[in-house]
C-alpha cells in the first residue's frame, strides 16, 4: 500500500490551455515538416508515465473560449507561450485563414478528421 501511496504521489497533471485550433494546427505542422500524421492529445504521458500533460481545453473553439471568458470578465487573449511567434505555425495560420475564406468550418473538418480515418484509403 505505501508502494502505491509514493507511486500516485510522483503523477503530476500540467494543465496547458491548447485547444482546437491548436491542435489542428500542430497537425499540419507534423504532416509537413516532420513527415507524421501527429499531434497533441488530450491527456498526454511524459516522461515515463511521472507527468501528464492535460489539455482541458482540447475540444473547444478559440472564439468560444474568448466569449466565455469576456463573458466572466477574464482579461484578454495573452499568450504566453514561448513558441507563439514560431514562424512555421505562423505560417500554418496563415494558409489556414486563407482556406477559411472560401471554407468557414476548416478548422472544424480538419479537427473531426482526427476521429474519422478511412484506413482503407491508407497504406
């Protein structure tokens, strides 16, 4: 019991505010820089199992999670992130909002997309 009391002690959660457009967008960074059908997950181990990273956020829209907060009086959209102004996601953004011109829902469709993998269609 004490082995299992010191094993649950060493789990840590950090909770990190991704959500759906960021996770849309890691995607497309994986896809084409690094070759990988990839992205961040919703509860993600690391380091062996010691840490998880939460991402409580993951489902929700951007503009969402701003008029909720705007409704609660949460001050604005400061972004912290060291890697916010990576010029590869910036890049990502940008082709993303071109898309979004003639597709409003892009963000939406590549997200669902995720949960929706034709394995026929892949080798």
């Amino acid at each position: 019991m004490v082995g299992l009391i010191r094993e649950s002690l060493s789990i840590f959660n950090v909770a990190l505010a991704h959500q759906k457009q960021d996770v849309v967008e890691t995607l497309l960074l994986n896809l084409i820089y690094t070759g990988q059908v990839a992205t961040c997950l919703p509860k993600q181990s690391v380091i062996q199992g010691r840490f998880f990273f939460i991402r409580p956020l993951y489902f929700f829209d951007k503009e969402l999670i701003k008029k909720i907060a705007r409704a609660c009086g949460i001050p604005g959209d400061a972004n912290t992130c060291p890697y916010s102004q990576d010029n590869k996601r910036e890049k990502i953004r940008l082709f993303l909002r071109d898309v979004q011109r003639d597709y409003p829902d892009v963000y939406r469709g590549v997200f669902n997309a995720l949960f929706n993998l034709n394995r026929s269609y892949l080798p």
